[in-house]
C-alpha cells in the first residue's frame, strides 16, 4: 500500500455513534499496519484488550483552583500537540466538530503545517450546536480551518452547508460495520427466554432522548400486538425511560415489554429481533439500522435525517414520516404477515450491508483522505467487498 501513517483519533470515548466508528476506525487502521494514537480523556469503550500499532494517550485536566470549569479544551489542544510532536503525527482525525475540530486547530498552530487535521461530522454538532448563535462562529471556524472534512450523510453535508454557510468540499463517508462482528447469530438458545416459538420480536435500541421519540415505538408496537402475538424488547437507558415505562402501564403492555438495559454485545442482541423500530425526529445516519441490517434485522422507521440514505423503503426496511405511527405499525404487520416478503428483506438487509456499508470499503475511503491531505501520491490497492 506505500508509507504506512501516524494517525491521531479524538472522540468522545462513552457511548454514542461517534465514538464507536472512531473507535473501530482506528482499530481498523491499526490492523492495515497504521501508528494509530488515541488522544482522549478515558480509554474508548471499544476499544477492548491491547492491539498492535495502537496507543492510548490521556488527557488531564488542570484544576488550578482560580479555574472555575476545568479548561478541557485547552488540554486537550496541549496534548494532542504534545502527542503530534513526540510520535511525529501525520494526521489528526476528530470526531465531532466542538471540540475536537477547534482543539486540532491550535495543535496545528503549535506544531506546524505538516500536521494534518481531518474533521468528521456526526451529527449533533451540526443539527443541534450549530444552530446556537454562540456556538456556530467557533464551529465554522473548526470546519474551515480542518485540511478536509467528512460527513457521515449526504443530509447532514447538506444540512452543514447551510445552517454555516460552508463553502468548502465535505466528502461523503458513510458510517460502517465490522463484517467480522455484525452478521446474523444463532440466538435459537436466547430467544426462548425472551419469546415463544410464534411470537414475533420486535426492538429499540437508543439513549432514550426526545429525539428518539421512543414513546412512538410503544404506539406501533401497541398496533402490531394487537394484530399478532409479539414482544418488544427495549436497550439502552436515558431521560425518557421513566415516561417510556408509564406509557406501557397505562396500555397494560408490561407483559409483553422487555427491559434489557445497555448491552455491549450489540450483534448478539439485535440478532434476537425481528424488526428494529427507529422512528428518530433526527437522525443524521442511524448507526443502529446499519447494525441491524448487517444482522439480517430490517428496519421500520421514520424518513428524518440521513436513514433514506441507508434503509432503502421497500427493500431493506420501510420509512414513514416521523410521528406516523399508524403506518408504521401497518408496515411492521405487512412484513411480519408475509414470510416470503419478509425473506426477500432480510437477504436484501445482507448484501446491502455487505456490500455499500462494510468496514474495508469505508476504511479505504479514509485513508485516501489521509493520503490526499498530505500530498501523497501513493496508490492504494482496490477493495472488494466479498
């Protein structure tokens, strides 16, 4: 492939999309024979057991004591200048425009102009921070002064451009899975304890925010109960709960909901579904669907954001505008119905997920990134996704 890179990754280390495709990037890179150097404040939850050409490298706070909030943006800047110029960094790849993009900026002030930064948008930070007047100045300024930057839809690339007026190129690179993680399991040891042999299962996995709109999925769920016996199981935690498990008490759904809590094994657990219910007021790509999809799980969801880009309606899933419940839960039943309809979804969900989505193609596409903001002119060996 030609020179192998030094590359610095900052995400958000907890749960969230962004942090686990920075994550299983660097894991990834790593694997290509890259220098790969995680620059954050704890240890990224993916990140697992040790590995070759991967490093960790922690960010402390100050708590001078005339601080009143600790100045984490400034450490982080001083570390990952640090990092760069101990290691010899070519690149600085971040997660998240605020604020990892405006922190790479003043490590790059600091070291010099050899050291790249390469700014990933995920979502949030656009469709959400910038649209904070006190905010979007410091964002724009990360964005512009990033050597290139991607986003993880063609909506959300959109969406940037004009909430910030950006006039610079955003590459599209898609969000991915690990093909050798997310395939369909065998769960016929699982399943029974969470349904009999004719109930069908049906899944939300998320951080239970507004945007979630979790209380939708216990409405379409309630419509598809009462068409056919089913169970829903619900992953994750967050704000909404408590509203989430009073609405099943008041529809007498407490038999028939599961509450898992947050799950690491995500394959494993999606593989217990039927269908993934996603019907998010905003979502700038879904990880989540793309997870299901490589299990061989459809989606039915809503049309926000980025998902019409990865469930194709009538192919892998189906889409409905947000808050249509009603359709919804009339297209859950259609492909629960229909066995033979619901084979040709599942088949499509794999080679959809295989072949447009899958982590060699993705990883590919950004290390042509790299190499491009560097000036290399070195050829990379084609992919193909098997």
């Amino acid at each position: 492939m030609g020179d192998r890179l030094k590359i610095g990754i900052t995400c958000y280390p907890s749960l969230g999309g962004s942090g686990v495709v920075a994550t299983e990037l660097g894991k990834l890179l790593a694997e290509k024979g890259h220098q790969v150097h995680f620059i954050t404040n704890s240890i990224p939850f993916r990140l697992g057991k040790f590995q070759k050409n991967i490093f960790y490298h922690e960010v402390e706070v100050n708590d001078y004591y005339v601080f009143r909030y600790p100045p984490y943006d400034l450490s982080l800047a001083s570390k990952m200048a640090q990092v760069a110029q101990m290691q010899q960094l070519d690149v600085l790849h971040v997660h998240y425009a605020v604020p990892h993009a405006v922190c790479a900026f003043l490590a790059k002030q600091m070291v010099g102009d050899h050291l790249k930064v390469v700014t990933t948008l995920h979502g949030t930070d656009i469709t959400v921070l910038a649209q904070d007047e006190s905010l979007s100045d410091i964002i724009r300024l990360g964005i512009n002064k990033s050597d290139a930057v991607t986003a993880v839809s063609d909506d959300l690339r959109k969406e940037t451009r004009s909430l910030l007026s950006i006039d610079k190129p955003i590459d599209l690179t898609y969000n991915f899975v690990d093909k050798r993680v997310y395939y369909p399991r065998d769960v016929s040891g699982q399943r029974p304890d969470f349904a009999t042999p004719n109930e069908r299962i049906l899944m939300h996995i998320s951080n239970f925010r507004p945007v979630k709109r979790v209380s939708d999925v216990i409405d379409v769920f309630a419509k598809v109960a009462k068409a056919m016996p089913a169970k829903l199981l619900l992953v994750g935690e967050g704000p909404d709960l408590p509203k989430v498990q009073c609405k099943i008490k008041e529809l007498g759904l407490q038999d028939r909901v599961v509450f898992l809590g947050k799950q690491d094994d995500v394959a494993q657990v999606i593989s217990l579904a039927d269908i993934l219910l996603l019907p998010s007021e905003k979502e700038s790509f879904g990880l989540v669907a793309l997870e299901a999809m490589a299990c061989g799980v459809p989606t039915v969801g809503s049309t926000a954001g980025g998902i019409p880009e990865l469930v194709t309606h009538g192919e892998t899933g189906f889409l409905a505008p947000v808050g249509d419940t009603e359709l919804m839960g009339q297209y859950c039943i259609t492909m629960l119905s229909n066995p033979s309809l619901y084979e040709r979804f599942k088949q499509a969900c794999l080679d959809r997920a295989r072949f447009q989505f899958c982590n060699d193609l993705i990883t590919h596409e950004y290390e042509k990134i790299y190499y491009r903001v560097l000036g290399k002119e070195i050829p990379l060996e084609s992919v193909v996704c098997e």
